[in-house]
C-alpha cells in the first residue's frame, strides 16, 4: 500500500495505465481526499493536470485541492470521491427522466470545461461518477487533458482510454485534429452505453466479402455480430424516442463535421427533451442543432480543382488492390499547394478495403533530417497502431 507522509492510505481505489487512484485522509484536518499518484519523474504532466483542474474547477468537476511534488512519484490530491462511476450505478430500465437528467449534468460540466479551453480526451463511464440519490454527475479522471490547440493527433498514452470511446480522430482512423468535437463522441458513446449496457459497435470496414471490425475481429464471433448492427439500430431496438436516438447517433458520426460542434447545443438539445417530457410525459421529434454555432469558421478538408489527381491515385490504388502488386507515385510541389490534402484523400478508400494509411513528406528546407519522409510514414503508422484496443496492439 502507498506510504504518503501527512497521510493515511486506506485503499486502492483503480488504476490506469499511468495512474493510481487511491482513498485516502489527511491527517491534519482528517479531512477525505483522493490521490492519485504519477509514474515516477511526471512532475511536469501531474503540474499540467493540477492546473487544467484549477481553470475548470465547479459544479461537476473533482477540485484539486494540492499538488506534492516532494518525491520522484508526484501526488495531486483532490475531494473525495462521493458517487460510484455510471456503469455501476445506471439501468437502462430505469426512468426516460432519470437518464436526461444524468446526460444533462454530465453535459452541463462539459459546457464548462470547453469554455476553459480544455479538451478532456478520455470520457468513458469510468471517468464519471453519479451522486445515486441526486444523480449528479462529476467529472473525476483528468489524466489525459489538455489544452485546446495542444494535442493535434493521438498519443500513446490514450491507450488508457478504452478504445470503444475514442473518437476516429484518436483512434487515428482518420486524418484530423483532436478537439471539443473528440469530447462529444467520447460523451456520445457513454451515453449510449448507458442507454444499451453496452459500448457502441466498433466500426465496420469491409473487404471483399468479409466484415472486419476496426478492432480486427473476423467471422461470426459474439463480437463481430455486434458489429454487424448500427447504432442506430441498436438505439432503436430498445424502443427510445426517435429525438433521442438521433441526439446520440449525432454524437456517434465518424467525420467531426457531422457531430455536434459546441456542448451547449447538445445541452439545448437534452433540455428540449426533458422539457417535452415534463410536459406531456413523452418525447417527440424534433429538429436538432438549432443552437449549434461553431465557435470559428470551418472550411472543407476536400481537395479543391484536383479531381484529376485524386482520379489518378484513386486507379493506382485499385490496381494495387486488384493484382495484389505495389506501385510508385511520387507527389510534389511548392509548400501550400495541397499535397498532404491530396494523399489524405485516399483515406476513406483505403479504410473502406481494411488498410491504414501512413503518409511522411520531404522537406526540401530542412536537410538536416535524413529519411524525414520514411520517418514520417514510420511514425504515422506506430501512432495509429498505439491507438488501438488493447487485444489487437497485442497482436
């Protein structure tokens, strides 16, 4: 057990891949608390978590009340935890009611940490607890936050975020940046769980005629028959109104475009809903989004005057897929001009037949890095392998 001077330890309450929680109390004040304890010279990161959880501190987030940096394992000690996490304490049999009011808590405390500029990363059920009588729900695994703008794809710490809550973005399934959108997926897939007692299928790439899963399951597997379904489908089969199945399936879109954009317009969206059912005692359709206003502009991420070329690497493409051959093209132009955009256009085609894409560029500035593009295509690759689930990274 953890031996913390000014502290007794009573036990270990879970552990990450980086972390330890544990419940503790502070012996000058007997107060509760909660440590969580860092790998061995993270003084760095666990300063970077204690301040993000000072910026986002209120209703719906653990406080971090110290940071001890007195030894090689830094502690960030925070309130007690008083709840249990949501898979522990929700049914799905339970009341409409009862689930918006702990979908509306849980994105009420969103709104607020996306209004601090702090992107969470690693929403699951776990991450969350419920108060069971108030079904209040609070915020309490900050482990992998960061700054907006800070992280612009996956690192091989969000191994630590069970694979079924990553968005595409982190899961690296597709070329885009990780941002407040990557939350409202991973808060889309928890409320799903809460609704299906399950997470959301994984995604289906298919090849010839064979369904594989995006975590590499094959055949008619308990598994692979899941993820056969939608969903949608899923939603459905439980018999929830239509408004709310489409408020999740939002949630659950591959391309960040498609989702929700802010956490207030999912919040408008869920008020809409308990209205409705506080009124008449059930929910009808509605029109989503009508308060979702993106915070910037958003510009298409398509190649523009290039379907010559996109036409040209797409029959390559095929003809490698057909023969079973591989082929060469080279791409090559002044900075700006489009090239990354070009190759990232592929993405969908190569997925959609079960393959990755990698992709490096040469920099004909910096000479002084040799092998800058293999590099590149290597690190591309082993960052989307580091986002996988844990069974198929083993493999």
């Amino acid at each position: 057990m953890l031996a913390l001077p000014g502290y007794t330890v009573h036990k270990l309450l879970r552990t990450s891949r980086h972390t330890q929680i544990y419940e503790a109390e502070r012996n000058q004040d007997h107060r509760a608390v909660t440590l969580q304890v860092f790998p061995n010279r993270s003084q760095d990161r666990a300063r970077d978590v204690f301040e993000l959880l000072r910026r986002v501190a209120g209703q719906g987030v653990i406080e971090a009340l110290d940071l001890d940096l007195s030894s090689e394992r830094p502690v960030l000690v925070l309130e007690a935890i008083r709840g249990v996490p949501l898979t522990r304490r929700f049914d799905a049999t339970e009341k409409l009611s009862s689930f918006l009011r702990i979908a509306t808590s849980s994105c009420q405390a969103l709104v607020r940490i996306h209004a601090a500029h702090v992107v969470h990363r690693g929403i699951t059920p776990e991450s969350i607890v419920i108060d069971p009588t108030s079904l209040d729900t609070q915020f309490v695994d900050f482990e992998l936050a960061a700054e907006l703008g800070s992280v612009n794809r996956p690192r091989g710490s969000e191994r630590s975020t069970p694979h079924a809550y990553q968005s595409p973005e982190q899961q690296g399934r597709i070329r885009h940046g990780i941002d407040f959108r990557s939350d409202l997926y991973s808060l889309g897939a928890t409320l799903f769980h809460l609704l299906t007692q399950h997470p959301p299928p994984p995604a289906r790439i298919h090849t010839g005629d064979v369904t594989q899963t995006a975590e590499g399951g094959r055949g008619t597997s308990p598994r692979a028959q899941l993820s056969s379904a939608t969903p949608r489908s899923l939603l459905h089969a439980r018999e929830l109104p239509q408004a709310l199945c489409d408020i999740v399936v939002r949630l659950l879109q591959e391309q960040p475009d498609d989702r929700y954009q802010l956490a207030t317009a999912l919040l408008a969206d869920l008020a809409e809903c308990r209205h409705q059912l506080d009124e008449t005692g059930r929910i009808d359709a509605f029109a989503l989004d009508r308060n979702d206003v993106p915070a910037r502009p958003r510009f298409a991420r398509t190649p523009v005057a290039r379907e010559r070329e996109v036409r040209r690497l797409t029959e390559a493409l095929e003809r490698t897929l057909r023969t079973g051959s591989g082929e060469v093209s080279c791409i090559r132009g002044p900075a700006g001009i489009g090239k990354s955009t070009l190759v990232d256009s592929l993405r969908p085609l190569v997925a959609h037949h079960g393959g990755r894409l990698a992709w490096g560029k040469f920099d004909p500035v910096r000479t002084d890095l040799p092998f800058s593009g293999i590099r590149g295509a290597l690190d591309s690759i082993a960052q989307q392998w580091l986002a996988e689930s844990d069974s198929e990274f083993a493999r």
